[in-house]
C-alpha cells in the first residue's frame, strides 16, 4: 500500500467521480484508476461501485476514515520535520561533564538562548559514559564529555576535540603531599583517595593510571560533585586527582591546595559529540558551532602549572 493510492481514494471520494478526481491530482484518468485498481487488489474487496458517481462500497465506507487519518498523520509528519529542518525545535537538549557545566558553558548558553529564544535549552550534567549512552538513546542532542574513543568510535558519532587539560593533585593545607612541587605518583599512591563514582570516565583513566605505573590505588570514598570532593579533602588526609577545570577557584581557598603531578602527567581530553543526522538541524548547528568558537580556545584550560604557593 502507498501513499499515492491512498491519496488518489480520498480525491476519488472527495471529487465524486474518478474523472474529477484528475483535476485533484493533476495526473491521468488512467493513473487515478491503477491506483485504485491495485489498492482494491491489495485490500481484496472493491472500494468503490462503477458508476458515474463513484459511490462507494460497503468496504469503501469502512476504509475511508482509516485512510482519511493515515493521510493525515503523513501530512502531520511532514510539517513537523519541516519546522524541524528550518530551526523551529521546541528544545535542545544537552548532557555535559560537571567541570565544563560549570565553567565553560555559561557564555555558550547566554549567547544561544539570545540567538534562539524559542527553543528550550536543557542541560543535564552527567559523567562521560552516563552522558554518552544518552546521546545514543535519543535523549539528548549533544554530549560534553571527556573523550573516550571506545565509545564514539562508531560512524553516526561526530567528534569536536575542545581542549585538553592535565589532572592535578587536590588536598588540603599542610598536608605532607603540598611539600612537593610536582607530587611524585608513588608518594600519591600512598595516600586514601576520594575517586569519582562508577560511569566516570576519570575514574577509569585514574585506575589505568596507577595500574600502567604498577601501583595500588586507595579509593575510600566515591562522589561525583566537585562540592563533595573539596569538602572531603579539607576535613582529611584523603586526596583527590582532579582535572584542571575542576580546580579553578581552588586558588582563593585558603583550606585547599593543588599540586602538579611529576611524570608521566595524565591529562583528559575533553570533546563535543553529537551525531551525523542532528547536524542537519540548524539549531543543534548553532549550539556547536557556538561551543567551538567559546570553548574550543587555547585559553580555555592552558596546560602550564598553576601557580599555588607552597604554605
């Protein structure tokens, strides 16, 4: 059954007689007739009486409002996906990392929101691997996350490289790690760490980290707010190895102090992904676009050592 078979019974209908039904249609008395010939050939039963009126049949009576509704959801269809291709989308929806969220965001959202007041944005912060299987469910349109190659190796999956950032060292003032200019990882491996939770991708590169360095990992306690981790740090000896953008306003915290690692130095590299089809939407464009131009800059997170001066 096709769409132009249906088309072609409902004009039939409305018109009254297959002959005006043409003039609908703007094709042949033929055409109109073929369509109807093979969708009553598909259905098994006549559709219509042949007569001069084109009335129709028992089956036809009961076929038409079926037909009627599948020609409209077709027309709804269409004219969604229409506003859809020329940017009217009622929301965009957007997964990120808790850091990028909190930092790097705010100008992109600002500046999206002035140039589509229309469209809803919503932004959920979520770690990489949680943020990643929802951007392949559906459920949102683009992922900040950090880049994991196993998961956005497959061909639907666009990938924007934005920045990379080294992991440093979080503890609290006077703790016996701040003696270090760059914390040796032996000495941090000494030490209890607050670790983020499952579905992290920092937890996982962390774990590899201490493994390739044939060293055992203390996790004591898993969170996954950046509140969470400086309040434990502060009331303790635990240590948490965090991303750069995770550290930022540590510097006017006289309770916490941040310390390079020696090498090797890890380092996360944060990207933008979405998938071939949004690309196709301009709003989806835009917001990329925008992420590209505000956050994808060499300021966005320099890899030089911050300066934290010892106590």
């Amino acid at each position: 059954m096709r769409l132009e078979q249906l088309q072609a019974f409902l004009a039939v209908v409305e018109a009254g007689s297959f002959q005006q039904a043409t003039q609908r249609c703007k094709v042949t008395q033929s055409t109109i007739s073929r369509q109807i010939q093979g969708l009553e050939a598909e259905l098994g039963m006549p559709l219509f009486h042949r007569t001069s009126q084109s009335k129709l049949t028992l089956a036809g009576e009961m076929f038409l409002p079926r037909a009627s509704r599948i020609c409209q959801e077709w027309a709804n269809a269409a004219s969604e996906l229409a506003k859809l291709v020329s940017g009217n989308q009622p929301e965009l929806c957007v997964a990120a990392i808790h850091s990028a969220s909190a930092h790097h965001l705010p100008p992109v959202l600002q500046q999206f929101c002035q140039d589509y007041p229309a469209v809803q944005l919503r932004v959920t912060s979520l770690g990489s691997d949680r943020a990643l299987k929802v951007l392949r469910d559906g459920l949102v349109d683009v992922a900040i996350v950090m880049n994991n190659r196993f998961l956005t190796a497959s061909p639907e999956m666009v990938v924007d490289i934005l920045y990379e950032e080294p992991v440093e060292v979080l503890m609290a003032t006077g703790h016996p790690l701040s003696q270090y200019d760059q914390v040796p990882w032996e000495a941090i491996a000494e030490y209890p760490q607050v670790v983020f939770k499952d579905g992290y991708g920092m937890q996982r590169m962390v774990q590899e980290q201490f493994q390739r360095n044939g060293l055992q990992l203390k996790p004591m306690v898993e969170l996954n707010t950046l509140d969470g981790f400086r309040g434990m740090v502060r009331q303790s000896d635990l240590v948490a190895l965090l991303p750069r953008s995770a550290l930022m306003e540590i510097g006017n915290d006289p309770t916490l102090v941040v310390r390079p690692t020696a090498n090797p130095v890890l380092s996360r590299q944060v990207v933008l992904v979405t998938t071939q089809d949004r690309l196709d939407i301009p709003p989806i464009q835009h917001f990329r676009a925008l992420v590209k131009k505000l956050v994808s800059t060499p300021s966005a997170t320099p890899l030089i050592p911050t300066p934290f001066p010892l106590p």
